[in-house]
C-alpha cells in the first residue's frame, strides 16, 4: 500500500514540524505501509524521530525525497503549518535559506 501525501493531514501523519525551529522530523510509520513487517521495523529504527528533509543542495536549500519525490523542506513546511501548497516562491526573508522557521518564510 503506498504512502501518499494527498492532504496536510497525510503530512502531519509522516512528519513533525516545529515552527519555532523551522526542523521538520520523521515520525514512527505504521507497518501496514511497508511492503513488510521487517521493513517498516528497519525504517523506523533508522527514520523515525530524526531529522527529515535534511540534505542541502548546491543552492542552498534544505531537501530530501518525501514519496517518492525530491521535495524543498520549506515548501514542506509552509504545506504542514498552514495546510495549503504555496501558490508561488517562498522567499526566506532572512536570507537564510536553511532557517525554515515559519516566522521567517513569506510567499512573493
């Protein structure tokens, strides 16, 4: 059964944010979404709790895969605190382009 994010609702069940911090975390996974058992347990034990969307690409930003797709962390983010996609660029008005903490991330 796959996993998709078809609602914010969807995200909030895979992952944490913190919008004090601006970190997004992976949460404990259920597994009925693991082809098996052993993989969700193997997936949990590396994943859950830590760090999600973490890596940082040659522009800056944080991302990572989230089903199956290369996401940015501060679309993710803006998506999981005010439950809607951003209709156009999110500007990081610190200029600080890993600082996702929601007080510092506005749509332009």
């Amino acid at each position: 059964m796959p996993y998709l994010i078809t609602t914010p609702d969807d995200l909030r069940k895979r992952m944490d944010y913190d919008p004090a911090t601006g970190e997004l975390t992976w949460r404990e996974r259920p597994l009925a979404t693991f082809k098996t058992s052993s993989a969700g347990v193997a997936w949990n034990k590396r994943f859950a709790g830590k760090p999600a969307l973490a890596s940082i690409n040659a522009a800056g930003y944080r991302c990572g895969n989230l089903a199956g797709r290369n996401r940015m962390a501060h679309r993710i983010a803006w998506y999981h605190y005010y439950g809607v996609w951003p209709d156009g660029h999110i500007n990081h008005i610190n200029g600080i382009r890993t600082d996702n903490r929601i007080e510092n991330l506005r749509l332009q």
